[in-house]
C-alpha cells in the first residue's frame, strides 16, 4: 500500500502504519486510523445505545449494578472471576438484583476496584467530571459554564469519597 | 509511536541500549507473523489473531540474536514497584506489561480490558510515572495507582507485574543467521503445524467458518459490532496495517539488504500486495457491519477474500523458505 492512500484525517486517533514510501522503500507513517475516522459515530450509536437500555434496566431493579459496570466494561464472567477472585457461581449471584443486595461491603469493593469506580457510585448514578475520562460516550470538551460541574475525590478512608459540585469561575 | 506495543517497546528498550534496531527487524527475528483462528466451548464467540502469541517476540527475538533479557512476574504488588523504582532511579527504562483499560491517559472509548499490553516506564516523580507508550503520540503520565492496578490486573493472561528490560546486548549480532531463523520460524508456523486452526489452515478455517457466525450472537448491535472487530483486529490494534503483513513486507526489504538477495526485494513486494489483500478483508468486514447485511452471501464474500489470502500465503511462505534453502547454499 502506498503512503497516500493510506492517510486518514482523524487527530483524535493516530496509529503507525507502515507503507510505501515515494522513494520505493517500506517504512513507517503515522496517520489518522481507518476505523475510528469512518465509523467513529456508528461505535458510539451502537454502545451508546447499549449503555441507555442497560441503565433503564438498572434504574427498573431488572439487572444489578455489578452486571451493569461488567457490561459496560465489555468484561465477561469468567473474566471478572479472574480478577476479582471471586468463585463464578458467587459472582453469577451477585449479578442478580437480589444476589446484589445479600452483597457484604468487602466483596462489594472488590468489584468496585476493578471497574475503577468509587464504592458509593454502586448506589448511585452520577456523572461526575472523573467519570467522564472513563465514559464509553464521552467524546470531548463540554461547556460547564452555566451547569457547573460535580467533581469526586478520594479520601484517607477507602470506603468513603468526598462528592461536591465545582463552580465554574466563567 | 510504534505499530505495535510489544515490538515497539523491544525495539525502543534496544535502542537506548545503543542496538540500532528497526520494529521490522525486530518482528522478522522474532518470526512474528502467524494466523489463528479459535473457538473453543468456553468461548462466547469465536477469535483470530494474526500474530505469535504475547511475549513470544521477545523470547523468540533473545534466542535468535543473543540479546539477554532480565525478566520478572511478582506476587506482591510492593515489591514489583520498588524494583521498577529502584530500576528507574538508576535510570534503566522497563517494559512492563499492563491491562491496557487502566493507561487512563488514552480516552474511555478506546480503552478496553486486555490484559497484555506493553508499555516502557521510562522515568517517575513522585506519584508519577512516564509512560513511552507505542499507541500515544507524546510521553504519557500516569500515576501510581492505575499503573498498579494496570500491572496486577487479574483474569486471563494475568500480568502478575511482569517486566523486563536488556541486560546483555551482544557487540556483535549474526544479523545474517538471525534473519534466516527468523523467517525459517514463520514459514514453519504458517505451513507446518499440523493443527486446522492455526497458520495457513486458521486462515481457510476462518474462511468457512464466518458464516456462521450469526449463530453465536445476541442482536444485530452485538452482531455488528463483532464484524467491526474484524477491521479493529487488521488495522487498528497495532498491527502496522493489513494484519502485520505491511510491517513484514517492511522486514523483507531490510532483509534483502542484509543478506544481499534480490530474491527477497521481490518477496517484499509480493508481502505488500498480500497486506493490500488482508486490507480489502477489512474493508468489506467494515462495510458488511455499517450496512448491516449480514446474509450468508455477504459473510463468504468475506469468507472468500479470506480463502484468497490463504491460498496467496500458502504458495508465499512455500517459495519464502525455498529461497532460505537456497541462500544458504
């Protein structure tokens, strides 16, 4: 393939690709990635998508938040018993609404440790500005000004976290 | 930034060490390129690969050119940060592997739970780590918490904390013997393991198995999505473009001058037209999941662009290892 007809104008998502070069050589370009470039909007319809009907289910007591954030994490059962170290009939258990609510705190953070959120945020939905450098859908800056912006911050004690609302200075 | 983490951070970690090396060279000695296509009972859907397995670049890449690498797994996640610590206070960069969701200085929707990526710690500050990762653009930061997270994430292909970093690069490689083995490697592994799912065989096994595929989804989404991965798995996971298959055209050229054998020039080409074929795989995979026709007619015609690669890799490694025989004598 040759360098020009590989370039992608997508800044937001650089690879190394490697190519023919004018001068007959094969070597390396960075340029934009196919993928992203073309079908960035079709990836965020369809998790987007995925993401509502999964919280509509939360918000109805259908499905329990350990399926929610395993989902959306895109990790299957086997793969958060690996992690979590918890037996995969317990954590089939905990995915049930009712099989959640027997949950003890310990197991309970072990879960939350992987999904990289705080514990609190199993009993709650918010969107806070930490979460939008983990969320599926977020795709760049968005104005704070008028809404200002609620902000998450770890404390000394791991089961406790400090949620305030920022004011923008705008 | 490099095509691909594993042989990125090799071919960086060399570098420093005063081995002028290229990604290529490095992916060709390791005899990298491979096909594999899996579907076992325990599997909810099935999965190919188009390179060796993770961390057979580097020992494969040792053997070959007598470059020693210390290596490390660690049960305790203190220990395994005071020896980088230490390491990096003496200012020895270290590859570590990590689950790739946690590098949180790459957006959310690009992350994802894989456990084997590899990035080079190169410095710290504090709380602080310098990341040379061969998928960011710029020297990344993250700190010490996700970084350990990313090394003791657990699930399949665990990292256990492992690192490694060169202790011992020889004077002088056999570059000449260390190609040949190299491309020995890869003809043997794409032609002669006598198993259906991998080399050659995979590709044909991928080829009639895609259609069938459907059966193993939840919704046209899921579907859809699956098929996009086709496309991720070709060009955007690090592969250099067309299935590593540019990146060992690119192996192929340098190689031609090393060993003077304008056999192998000709060889290159030929990869790079094989890559511009694995390049039309991805693009009709893109096109079937936008489309979302997902009908039997249009999976073979994915399945036979497949058997086409199959049948062009097949008489290409063939003739590859001929010409080795042949160089040699």
């Amino acid at each position: 393939m040759k360098e020009k007809d590989l370039e992608i104008d997508c800044p937001h998502h650089q690879v190394v690709l490697y190519a023919e070069k004018g001068d007959g050589s094969y070597g390396p370009m960075q340029t934009g990635s196919y993928m992203t470039g073309v079908n960035i909007s079709e990836h965020f319809r369809i998790t987007g998508n995925h993401s509502k009907a999964l919280l509509e289910q939360l918000k109805s007591g259908k499905i329990s938040p350990v399926y929610y954030f395993m989902t959306i994490e895109g990790l299957t059962i086997s793969e958060l018993t690996g992690r979590t170290g918890i037996s995969k009939f317990r954590v089939k258990r905990h995915l049930t609404p009712a099989g959640f609510r027997k949950m003890r705190i310990a197991t309970l953070k072990r879960y939350t440790d992987i999904f990289n959120i705080p514990l609190a945020n199993m009993f709650q939905l918010i969107n806070t500005i930490e979460d939008r450098n983990w969320d599926i859908g977020y795709q760049g800056e968005i104005d704070d000004s008028k809404t200002g912006s609620i902000s998450q911050s770890k404390t000394d004690n791991p089961l406790i976290i400090v949620t305030e609302v920022i004011k923008t200075s705008k | 930034m490099a095509a691909h983490c594993e042989t990125g951070t090799i071919t960086a970690l060399l570098n420093h060490h005063g081995l002028n090396i290229t990604e290529p060279m490095v992916f060709g000695i390791a005899g990298g390129i491979f096909f594999a296509y899996i579907k076992t009972p325990l599997m909810d859907f099935p999965m190919f690969a188009v390179r060796s397995m993770p961390g057979n670049v580097r020992t494969k890449f040792s053997e070959r050119t007598g470059v020693k690498f210390i290596t490390k797994k660690y049960r305790n996640p203190e220990k395994a940060e005071k020896e980088l610590n230490d390491l990096l206070d003496k200012n020895q960069p270290v590859a570590v592997q990590v689950d790739f969701f946690y590098m949180n200085y790459f957006p959310a929707w690009y992350r994802i739970h894989v456990n084997v990526h590899f990035v080079t710690v190169i410095g710290r500050e504090g709380d602080k780590y310098f990341i040379s990762d061969s998928y960011h653009p710029q020297i990344a930061e993250v700190d010490r918490e996700a970084l350990t997270k990313g090394r003791f994430a657990g699930g399949d292909m665990a990292p256990k904390g492992f690192m490694f970093y060169p202790v011992n690069v020889p004077e002088k490689i056999d570059l000449e013997k260390a190609i040949k083995d190299g491309i020995k490697g890869a003809t043997r592994n794409m032609l002669k393991i006598p198993l259906p799912f991998l080399g050659v065989r995979g590709i044909r096994r991928f080829a009639s198995k895609i259609v069938d595929w459907p059966k193993y989804s939840k919704d046209e989404d899921f579907f859809a999505d699956k098929v996009f991965k086709i496309t991720i798995f070709l060009e955007d996971q690090g592969t250099g473009g067309g299935g590593f298959r540019f990146l060992y055209a690119s192996f192929l050229q340098e190689a031609a001058k090393v060993l003077d054998n304008p056999g192998l020039v000709e060889m290159s080409k030929e990869m790079m037209k094989i890559g511009d074929g694995w390049r039309e795989v991805s693009l009709a995979s893109a096109k079937v999941a936008k489309q979302r026709d997902f009908s039997k007619e249009r999976l073979a015609e994915i399945g036979d662009l497949l058997r086409q690669r199959a049948d062009e890799e097949e008489s290409f490694f063939t003739r590859l290892g001929k010409e080795m025989t042949n160089h040699n004598k």
